[in-house]
C-alpha cells in the first residue's frame, strides 16, 4: 500500500504547477524579444538606408542658353574645342560676372554644370554644322556638388574650407533659382544611364541587366542541374555508402563561404578555360555552382514531402518508375522546387565576394553586348560607387541598394505566392 507521507503535497504540486507556467511565459516572452530586436535592427538598417538614398529619385537641372561663337569654334577639329568652357563663359554672361584674367570664375562656372553639356554641345554641331554662329538652349543636370547644395547636404554655414563649393559659387546657384532656371524633378537619369565617372550622369541601368544576364545563366545551369541530381539522389540511388557520402558532401557545399566558390571560379574558369573576367557568362557559372547545393536540397525536402501513397498508386497503376517520378511525384513537389529555385537565385543575387574574385569589377559605362562581354551587376556598383571619393556616390550606393532591395523582396514576394498558391497539404 502506497505511503501518503511519500506522495507530494497539494502545495507542493501547485509550486512545481505555477514554476512550469512561469518559464512558459518567460520562454514566450524570450521569443517575443528576440523577434522585436530583429525587426528593430530591420528597420534601422532599412531607414538609414531609404534616409541616405531617397534623395537620388530626384534631381536638379539647369536650363541655359549658348552663343556658339564661330571665331572660337575650329570646325577642323570638333573634338578639340572645349565646349564646356564656352558654355561657362555664357553662363556667366547671364549672371553679369566678369570673367578674371586667369580663367578662374570660368573655372568655377564650370563646376556648377554637368559635362554633358559638352557633349550636348558637340553632338549639336556634328548633326547640323549650320547652328553655329547662333544661339542653342540646353537643359542638363547640374554637378553633383550644386545637386547637393539644392537638396540640403552642402550648407552655407559650413566653413567655405570644409566643403566642395565656395560662397561665390552658392550666390550664384541661389541666383540661378531665383531667375527659374533650375527646376527639381525626378531623377529618371538614374535608372536610364549606366555607369559614369560624373557622379550625377551614373545610374543602375548597366548593372540592372548585368545581373539578369548573369541569372539567366546561373538560372540556365544550376535549375536542371540541381533538380535532376536531388530526384536521382532521392528517388533512383540506391542507399549506401556512395549516396550517402555524396549527400552528405552536398550539405557540407551549402555551408560554404561564397568567396571559396570565387576562388575556384579564378582557378577553373579563367585561369584553366580561359573565360573572359567581369562577364556575365563567367559570373553565370560561379553562381550556379554556388546555387547547386541550395536547390538539392530544397528540391529534396519538396520530394520528400510528397506522400508514398503518390508512389504507390502509380505503380499499381502499372507507370514505371520514370512515369510514377516525372508525371506525378515531381509535379506534386513543384511549388517546394520553385520556392527554392526563386530563394537560391535571390541569394545569389546579392552576392559580392565571388563576383570580386573573379574580377567584376570593370568600369562599364555601357550595356553589355553579349555574355562574354564586360559588365557590372547591382552588388558590384554599390561596392564601387560607395569606394568612391565623391560624396554624391555614396548618395547613389544607398539608392543602388534601395533597388537591389526591391529586386530581392520580389522575388522573395514570389517564392512566397507560389508556395501559398500551389502548396497541398497532405
């Protein structure tokens, strides 16, 4: 017969009741916190970046007029004629400066307007050499520097030794917007242009395709590549020790650090085949391999999850094995695969360290012509343009990397829909 002296009191229950609870609640609690840190730092980060980078959607521009003086034009030689100093010359006509013996207010001038207004100049002249002798209109951005003074970034109360722009050129670019000649508007340049050493000429175009040629050739090789390997390892291998070692090889090749995948992409790709540096093609490549892993073992996880039941009335149903994979077990398993085929390419798109590696880090001004030629993609430029000496870079390194976002939450946005979408419950 049990001892009553041996069982626990009724106060003793409620003790021990009461304790458990309580570290129930300070689990639930713990996990609480630890969700709230993170979105904190989610949102600091996203603040300082969108607080740094909002000002490159919207820029200034400047609209002045020119004399194209033919006694100041060699029309032998078109390229040689500094039609940047003639049009600060005009500039300054309209602010009624008179220019100094050296050059400099012309100097200064000079470094209120952007040089394509050169280049406007020139390509003028080249398409219809009957416009000199009168006078054309130009709207340009202005430089960098004035762009930041409009926006606020260069203050007047700064001492005129600590910053980029002197107290004669801020009078004239507050008079300039007094007389209406500057306007502010969206900067459309920004997603229209490729990189340049102007700072307000540089935009993300080049690197936006930059990337999406080199997905596509990550996408080209590491999709099928990946998918075929996790259903023979899943459905055909026999188990043992060979498939046993190459799974766990797979996992280990996931944990990875990305810039091992660079060093073997310099060893294997270039240095060995010959592929040409900072091309999408060669950049391709170092990703696929690096997305093999994550899709296998995603595309395993998604078979996995499919019910024996699936295999089992296929082949009753007398489907060989091929039929019962391909015809009702993979397409079963296909909003898994896709989920972690859109995840592994979003994570291969916001990798810089291999890209380094590799060399990708060319100046490309222009879209790249084919795969082997060079180019840029988005997590390159942000590194480049955030190495950068001017001030008005680090403006566009935020606003690269707003973009670079936006790409990501996309594809992220749809990893999720389509697993939402087409995901059964078994």
């Amino acid at each position: 017969m049990t001892d009553a002296r041996n069982l626990p009191s009724r106060d003793l229950s409620e003790k021990r009741l009461k304790q458990r609870h309580a570290a129930e609640a300070r689990f639930k609690l713990y996990g609480q916190l630890a969700i709230v840190i993170a979105l904190g730092f989610l949102v600091v980060l996203l603040a300082r970046v969108v607080q740094q980078g909002y000002t490159v959607f919207w820029t200034h521009s400047i609209t002045t007029s020119v004399y194209l003086d033919p006694a100041r034009i060699d029309r032998a030689d078109l390229e040689g004629n500094n039609f940047d100093y003639l049009a600060a010359q005009n500039l300054l006509k309209r602010l009624k400066v008179q220019d100094d013996a050296l050059g400099l207010a012309s100097g200064e001038a000079m470094d209120l307007v952007s040089r394509d207004l050169g280049y406007r100049i020139l390509g003028a002249i080249k398409d219809d050499p009957k416009v000199i002798g009168t006078t054309l209109t130009f709207t340009v951005p202005v430089k960098a520097n004035a762009d930041l003074y409009y926006k606020g970034e260069i203050e007047r109360s700064t001492p005129e030794t600590d910053r980029k722009l002197s107290n004669r050129q801020l009078d004239w670019l507050d008079r300039l917007e007094a007389e209406g000649l500057v306007r502010s508007h969206f900067n459309s340049d920004f997603f229209t242009n490729s990189d340049s050493t102007e700072p307000e000429q540089a935009g993300v175009l080049g690197a936006v395709v930059g990337s999406a040629l080199m997905l596509l050739v990550a996408a080209f090789i590491a999709v099928p590549v990946g998918v075929l390997a996790a259903v023979w390892l899943e459905e055909f291998a026999p188990r043992g020790r060979l498939s046993g070692f190459i799974e766990v090889n797979i996992n280990n090749l996931a944990a990875v650090p990305s810039i091992v995948y660079g060093l073997l992409g310099l060893v294997l790709f270039i240095n060995w085949l010959g592929f040409p540096r900072s091309a999408p093609l060669t950049g391709g490549l170092v990703l696929a391999l690096m997305s093999l892993p994550t899709i296998i073992i995603a595309t395993r996880a998604a078979l996995k999850a499919v019910p024996p039941s699936i295999r089992e009335a296929a082949l009753g149903m007398g489907a060989s094995r091929t039929q019962t994979v391909f015809h009702h077990v993979l397409p079963q398993a296909a909003p898994g695969v896709m989920t972690g085929i859109i995840l592994s390419l979003a994570h291969a798109l916001g990798e810089t360290a291999p890209l380094l590696m590799i060399g990708m880090v060319a100046f490309t001004p222009g879209l790249p012509e084919s795969l082997a030629s060079a180019a840029s993609v988005l997590p390159v430029q942000v590194f480049i343009w955030e190495n950068a000496a001017e001030a008005a870079f680090h403006e566009r390194t935020a606003g690269a990397i707003i973009v670079l976002l936006v790409f990501m939450i996309l594809m992220n946005a749809t990893a999720v829909i389509l697993r939402r979408r087409f995901e059964k419950r078994w």
